[in-house]
C-alpha cells in the first residue's frame, strides 16, 4: 500500500494511492497518518477496508502532498553508511553505525520549498531511504524482530548546511536541523509493496544535472540491522523515522562542485517510492 497526506500544510487529509491511481479518503478511519494510527493497527484496518469496498474516493488528488507521517516523534539519522560516501567526503569507514538525531520540525512535503538558512554558503544536497516504525521496539534480539517494527518506507532529503555542520560545532545538529531541512515523501510505502530495502536505487539531480546515483545494496549496515540496533540504546516508537545515510555524489566530496543557492532546483527519487521535487529559496 501507498499511504499519503494530502492538503495545505496542517490540515492535510490522510489517504490511500491505489495501484490504478486513484486516491482513497482514509478519514473515517484515523484522523491522520501518525504514531497512534500505526500503533493501534491502523495498516490493517485500511486493509480491511480497501478489500470490502468502504473507502470513499478523494477527488482532491492535484493538491498538496505532505509528508506521509505527521508528526514523527523523532527523526535518527545514520551518518557516513555507504562507503562511497564515506570515501569521497575522507572520513574513516565506521566500525558501528554513526548515529545522530534531527529536529523532526524539520520535516516538510516532497514538493514544498526548501529554505537557505541565513549565512549559509554550504547548504547541500542527500537523497536517502527513511524508515517508519510501525511498532515500539526495545531491545530487539533479532533482525526478524526488527523487519516486524516497520511500517514502511519514504524518501528523505537529508538536506545539510555543511560549514554549520562541520566548523560551528563538535557535533552535526546545527547544520542538520535547521527549518525546512528534511522534506518526505510523498508516499509511505509498505514492506510488502517496497520489496527488499536493500535493492533499492537512489538518485538526485541539482538544476537536470545527475549528482547521485547510488544503491542501498551498497549501505554498510542494512536496515534491519539499524533498527535492531538502534532499539538497544534508545526506544524506537510508531512514527519514529531513520534516515539510513546516503551514497556517494553530494557536494561536500565532489572538489569545485557549487553549493545551492536560491532558485535551484533539486529532483530526487528512490525506486518504488516516488520522486520528490524541490526548489530552494532564501530564509
């Protein structure tokens, strides 16, 4: 299933994309697409529906898409996982997953603007497979378990601010947190839909210009593998999303490479789920 939100930003209507196109009204059975939706079993509710026939059209297809989840609780960020990425940006392969957070105030729609912080000269692009949590996950034994807490898949642009990142502090939130910085989207596509996560291409293109062109069979630690391990130093809850990195190609390693600027335009997609669509602009 494709599950998205769609309406102005706060008032967005949560529906169903079935496989011929036509979106599906989801509002008689959750008032939004969020943590409690996903912890109360609201998959499988608009399974139910959607098989016996109840789910009402939305004629309101051409609006706003939002972020397929409202509200994350938190947003943990895997750094430096594919080692192309590593390489071109002359950091060591890490030996554990390099774990951050991200402000989830950061999260806009797929296709909404994408604000230049003031003072930035070094805003930078990251195409990357997000995962939702379906389901509290503590402590997780087995990557089975782990492959069970999720609800699904999304694209996230893991837009940076690299001299905030980098030379302001010790630590990545300043570069990474800042308002507009994780647009998502436009679908929240379930594991029996998206398929194997680590067969997944990834790409991104700045101004028409490809700059990333990657796979997640390259991720130095897969997806289960980062939700098992995650759920050993902190509790991962319905909503909850990771950023599982990004490959190779954004302008922090490509020497000569320019840095965005207001006007450009950033295209991104991941294999199965949608394509994103933003245009940058200053604070």
């Amino acid at each position: 299933m494709k599950l998205l939100r769609i309406g102005a930003p706060g008032a967005e209507t949560p529906a169903l994309l079935a496989a011929d196109g036509t979106s599906y009204d989801l509002t008689a059975l959750t008032p939004d697409i969020d943590g409690p939706f996903l912890a109360s079993g609201g998959l499988d509710r608009v399974r139910r529906a959607l098989a016996e026939g109840r789910l009402p059209r939305l004629e309101a297809a051409q609006d706003r898409i939002g972020p397929p989840i409202a509200r994350p609780g938190k947003i943990v960020c895997i750094g430096l996982n594919y080692r192309d990425h590593a390489a071109e940006t002359g950091a060591a392969v890490p030996e554990r997953p390099v774990v951050f957070l991200k402000d989830p105030a950061t999260v806009v729609g797929p296709y909404d603007q994408v604000l230049i912080p003031r003072g930035s000269v070094k805003t930078d692009w990251e195409v990357e497979l997000a995962v939702v949590i379906g389901r509290r996950a503590r402590y997780l034994e087995t990557e089975a378990e782990a492959l069970a807490c999720i609800a699904g898949y999304t694209i996230s642009h893991d837009v940076s601010e690299r001299e905030f990142q980098l030379e302001y502090s010790a630590q990545w939130d300043l570069g990474k947190s800042c308002e507009t910085f994780n647009p998502l989207g436009p679908w929240l596509v379930t594991p029996e839909e998206a398929g194997d996560p680590q067969r997944l291409g990834l790409r991104l293109s700045v101004n028409g210009e490809k700059r990333q062109d990657g796979t997640t069979s390259n991720m130095l630690f897969e997806v289960t593998h980062l939700v098992r391990y995650l759920s050993a130093y902190m509790v991962l809850n319905p909503g909850d999303v990771i950023n599982t990195g990004t490959p190779a190609g954004v302008a922090l390693g490509l020497p000569g490479t320019p840095y965005l600027r207001a006007g450009d335009t950033v295209e991104l997609s991941v294999d199965g789920l949608g394509t994103q669509r933003q245009t940058f602009v200053d604070a």
